[in-house]
C-alpha cells in the first residue's frame, strides 16, 4: 500500500514557466516561489524554474532568499516584505533585490549597507492598497532613493506595484497611475531600468502591463488565474496532485487515509468527489485524518489509491474545482497541502523529500 503523498510534476511545471516565459517575451519571468512554492517545495520549483525560461525569482521575504542562496541559486532574487527585525545586511550581502515602499525601508537599507550597494525596487501604491508609497508620499521616496543612489549606498534596480486583479477596467485604471509614478520618478532624476506590475492575472490576457518582466506564480503551479477559463484551456497543466490509500472498507463506505489536518476543506462537502481507478465517488464526510467516500456497489479495496485532486486527465478533480467547491481560490487549495504529506518529484527519476 502507497502512503498518503503529494505529487509535484516537474515536467508539467516546466512546460507551464516556457509556455508563460514564451507567451510575455521580451519581457522577462520571475517566478513566484513564495509560500513554499504555494506549497510545492521553493528549492526544487526554483531550480526548475530557472531550467526553464524564468530568469528570477520572488519570495515574500528575506529569510527565504537567504535560504535560496545558501541552496546554490544564483539568479536575480526578489524580496519585497519586510519588518522592524528584517536583516538587510544579510539581504545585501546575498545580493537580494529588494522592494522598498517606505521611508523607514530606505533608511534601514542604506544604514545596512557596507561592501556594496544595495538593490532596490521603488513600490508605488497603483491602487490595491497593500503596501507601497501613496501618491502624495511617491515624490519623497524618489527623492530619498536618487540622493541615495548618488551616495553610493544603493542602486535604483526598478520601479514596480501589484495588480488587484479585480477587472480590466480598474487594471487599466492602476496601470495608468503606474505609469503617471515612473513620469514623476523620472522628472525626480530616476532612471530606473526594470518596471513591473503584472502578476499571471495580466500577464496572460493584458499585453499592455507587461511591461519589463512579469511576476508569475499561480498559473505556473498549472490552476488557472480565471474564473471563465481553466487551466487546461490556457495551455497548462496542474503540476500538484495528493493522493492516498483507502484504509478501510464497510459496507459500501470506504475510509481514505487524508483528511481536514492534511489541508482538504471541509466547506467542499457536498459537491465534492474523489477518484479511484478512473472512476468518481462522492465525499460523505471529512475528518481530521481521513475522509469517508460512498463506493456502493463497486469493487473498491483496501490499498487502492484514491485521487483527491490532480491535473484531471485522469478522472480526477483539479484543483480548481476544489476551489469552486469550497467557495475559495486554487491557490488555498494547493498551498494549505499539509507539511506532513511527504513531497514525491516525478521527474527523470522520482525523488521523495519528507
Ligand atoms: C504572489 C505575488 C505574485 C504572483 O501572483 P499570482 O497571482 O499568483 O501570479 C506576484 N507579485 C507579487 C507582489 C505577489 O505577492
């Protein structure tokens, strides 16, 4: 009997970074590897990353680019969340791009620098929100960064914002403010070589925010950015799938061995079904370690390994639809797969990593 697992297609993840890295050219890839990897693992997704048409890479925050190095990556690295205790020195000497949209960020950074300086990417708020220099607060940061730069203590790398995401309209709408900051940073004497705004959302279906690099993750990991288009019809394929044994058969119930505490969400009971052997049974229930299916009147067996979702070319759930069920994004679905289910990469040769 396999253990409960958790499947990291390689190949699949690969196909996706050159199908987006081919489809936003000139402008380059980053890719997204924050949070694990949604999930996946950050070390292997970054190396594959890299083998395959993203020339850097985006983390949440400094620990996680140090670790990235420490690991032999080698490439452009972004890091963009930082606190009161976030150890710029450490970030410099790692050569971590960083994003900076505060007052109080500047004056850490360059207070942090010695050998060399630092790299950094001006944050303007375009709209969402969620960190960055307010309009009124851009012209000051400019500034502070230019005088910097002029000292020697850092280097202007990029101007960049997030997308919300929320419709076309307000994207264009951000993408103009977008553009409004970079004036106004240029009349401020800042030459800024890199822009970037686009997260998969826009990088796939609006050209014009392109720009000089987009920032993909999501549709990366194969679950589509969308609500009306799925991944396969974009092109790409889930590259996560968790699988597990049935551990228990009676009377047309059969007990599979993962549950709410591996990461499956509950609030999809009621819609949602599993695979075995091609064919669908519905959830009946889900419990912390284990999860109950109807398989009356089928010739379902202890040992038999049940699909809980997967790039569903197999009869299987996707993601996406898991997400529809539970009324949330793939993202939660991929990204909330427990710690404890042992990572297994299918590639040239399957590797398991607990
Ligand atoms: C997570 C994130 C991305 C990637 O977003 P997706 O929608 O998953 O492609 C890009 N940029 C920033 C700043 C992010 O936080």
């Amino acid at each position: 009997m396999t253990d409960a697992r958790i499947e990291i297609d390689l190949e699949s993840f690969r196909h996706n970074v050159r199908t987006l890295s081919t489809l936003v050219a000139p402008a380059r890839t980053m890719l997204a590897v924050k949070a694990n990897a949604y999930g996946h693992g950050m070390v292997p997704l970054a190396r594959a990353a890299l083998e395959s048409g993203a020339d850097s890479l985006a983390v949440l925050e400094v620990p996680a680019a140090c670790e990235l190095r420490r690991n032999g990556i080698t490439s452009q690295l972004f890091a963009w969340l930082h606190g009161p205790h976030t150890d710029f020195a450490e970030a410099i000497d790692h050569d971590v791009d960083l994003g900076v949209s505060a007052l109080w960020q500047l004056a850490a950074i360059t207070a942090a620098t010695h050998a060399k300086p630092a790299r950094v990417h001006l944050k303007i708020d375009t709209g969402l929100h969620r960190n960055g220099a307010r309009p009124e607060d851009w012209p000051g940061l400019v500034s502070a960064a230019v005088a910097a730069q002029r000292a020697g203590s850092l280097t202007i790398e990029g101007i960049w914002s997030h997308l919300a995401d929320a419709s076309p309209e307000e994207d264009a709408a951000a993408l103009a403010r977008f553009r409004r900051a970079v004036d106004v940073a240029t009349s401020l004497g800042c030459t800024a070589p890199l822009l970037h705004l686009a997260a998969s959302s826009a990088g796939i279906r609006e050209p014009d925010a392109r720009l000089g690099l987009v920032r993909f993750g999501i549709a990366a990991y194969g679950i589509s950015p969308f609500d009306d288009q799925t991944a396969t019809e974009l092109g790409l394929r889930q590259v996560m799938a968790m699988r597990a044994p049935v551990v228990e058969v009676e009377t047309g119930v059969a007990r599979v061995g993962v549950g709410s505490g591996d990461g499956i969400q509950t609030a999809a009971i009621g819609h949602a079904h599993v695979a075995i052997g091609g064919s669908r049974y519905p959830i009946l229930g889900i419990e912390i370690d284990s999860l109950t299916v109807d398989v009356a009147n089928s010739a379902v067996s202890v040992g038999d390994e049940v699909t809980i979702f997967g790039p569903g070319d197999r009869g299987e759930a996707t993601a996406e639809h898991w997400a529809v069920w539970a009324g949330t994004v793939g993202d939660e679905i991929v990204a909330r797969a427990s710690e404890r289910l042992p990572r297994v990469y299918l590639d040239a040769s399957p590797v398991t990593v607990r």
